[in-house]
C-alpha cells in the first residue's frame, strides 16, 4: 500500500545545538475487520499485509485453521461519507459451511498496537478451541490427531521437534538484520518464523507485536501451511499472553522473545506444552516451559 512510513518534521537537539529536520515514522493507522460484512474488531496497525493480518487474527480466534475455509478478503469500497475506500476496512468472506461465531457487543475486540486481544481470552478457552496439540511431551510421544482429526503434532506426525540452544541465541540477530522498515524508523516490532535449524521462513513488521504475528500466521493460513508444527516463532519485545495464544492456535511448538513473558503467557505454555523461551539475549536465556524441546547438555534439576 505505500502507507508504511510518513515523513514529520523535527526539532533535533544534539550536544546543546538546536537544528530542524524531517524524520521518517512508522505509520499507524486503525483497521477495521469485518467478518461477511459485520464489524468484528478494529486494531492499530501498521498498513500492509492487511489480508493476511485480517486472516491471521481469525485463526487466533477460532474461526479460521484451513485456506478453505476463507473464501475471500476484500476492502470495502465506500468506506467513507464521500464514497472512497480508505483502505483500513476489510471484510473477510467465510466459505460455505463455515460456522459463523456469534457477533455481539460483548464479543467485538478493540484491540490497540499494544494490547492484543485484551480481556477476551482465558487458558480454558484457549484450550478448548486450539485446533491443534502442541503434544511432543516429555515422555517423546508426538501427541497426533489434532482436535479437527488432521495431525497436528510437532513435525506434522513425524519426529518431535528440537531445537539447540545454539540455534535459539542466534535468532534475534538474524530476525534484527531482516527488518528493513525498522532501520528507517526505529519503531516497529517484529516477527520471526525459523526453521529448527535457525533458517528464516517468513518475517513481518508492525507497529504491534501481537500484528506482526497475525500477518505472518494469516499468510501461512492463505498457503495451507497450517499447523505450523515444525516453526519457531521469534519475537521482538515482551512474551504476552495474546502471543502465547497465536502462537497455540497456529500450532506453533516454539515461542522465543528477547524480553521478558507475563505469568499467564507462562501458564498457557505449560498448559499446552508450548516451549516458551524470554529473555534470549546472546547465549542467555530463560526457559519458562516445554525445556523437553531444547536439547540442553546437562540435566535439569529442580529449584
């Protein structure tokens, strides 16, 4: 869309000289998501990928987990009084068949770059809608037959994941080094999928974090990758509660961030088994649940 960065002009004051000069921003603007024509949720976002966030937010809410099951997205022409299509309203179509969740005031989410699905999602809800085990426990068993009968384990049925301590320290400089938009304004998070063997897949760029997520799952959901079981989810930031969750409804095994996870994402993790590593700064970093994917060197013992 073109929409990604705006120029402003500032005052830069450096060492006590004052001069002016134009900055380049990261754009924000809202997006409204329809669902076959009702207005479902608005968020702040960054413009472009808007199909694929769109789609992405609705395999967060369990409405969405296989490409046929969305006909189509479009924006909505008229978007405004005057007529014009403002390109921050898409309506997403569902496919024949496709159940329609009920949409009501107390249903619709407000969601702002910071928050993500505020206040709506809890660890039973998200375990009971969650298409896909994470499986993979400790005993190595693949956990198979995901909830909708597909298999929906770590390695898509085969071998479990595993991932190298190695490998995980040096995802932040990789996913870093990708972000283009990033180096021009300085504001705008991250999301990484990689290979168990540290090879970037995909990468996207929001204003929120919890966004940037949406679009890579959406794009995933619009190739049939999902579940993306065999996937490492790197972020930039803080490891929410709403990042856990996408990470559980895209069955994403491995969720890694460079700061710290909230006591719920902590929860969720183990109560889904997703590996969840914070903190992951160089060689250092914490792990908070699912440790049985890592292949550490020595054992673990208790606190």
């Amino acid at each position: 869309m073109g929409r990604v960065t705006e120029r402003r002009r500032v005052i830069r004051i450096r060492d006590g000289a004052v001069s002016t000069r134009p900055d380049t921003l990261v754009t924000e603007e809202p997006l409204e998501i329809r669902l076959n024509g009702k207005p479902l949720a608005i968020t702040m976002r960054t413009p472009g990928d808007d199909f694929a966030l769109a789609a992405g937010f609705l395999v967060s809410e369990g409405v969405l987990g296989r490409a046929d099951e969305l006909a189509n997205i479009v924006y909505c022409a008229g978007a405004t009084e005057d007529g014009s299509n403002t390109y921050n309203v898409v309506d997403v179509k569902l496919a024949p068949g496709v159940p329609v969740p009920d949409i009501t005031l107390e249903r619709n989410v407000y969601t702002t770059s910071s928050c993500g699905l505020c206040g709506k999602a809890s660890l039973d809800a998200v375990r009971t809608t969650a298409r896909w085990r994470l499986g993979d426990g400790e005993d190595g068993t693949d956990g198979t037959d995901g909830t909708d009968g597909t298999d929906g384990a770590d390695g898509g049925g085969g071998s479990p994941l595993r991932i190298e301590p190695e490998t995980l320290s040096v995802l932040p400089d990789r996913l870093r080094a990708a972000q283009r938009v990033f180096d021009r304004t300085g504001g705008l998070h991250a999301a990484g999928l990689f290979t168990p063997d540290g090879e970037l897949l995909d990468l996207r760029e929001d204003v929120g974090r919890h966004n940037a997520v949406d679009k890579l799952v959406g794009r995933a959901l619009q190739q049939g990758l999902l579940p993306l079981s065999g996937s490492v989810l790197m972020v930039s930031g803080r490891a929410s509660f709403e990042l856990a969750q996408k990470a559980v409804m895209a069955g994403i095994p491995v969720l890694a961030a460079v700061s710290a996870p909230s006591s719920l994402a902590v929860d969720l993790a183990a109560e889904t088994g997703l590996t969840l590593v914070g903190f992951l700064r160089g060689t250092s970093m914490n792990v908070y649940a699912g440790e049985h994917r890592l292949a550490l060197r020595t054992a673990v013992g208790g606190a």
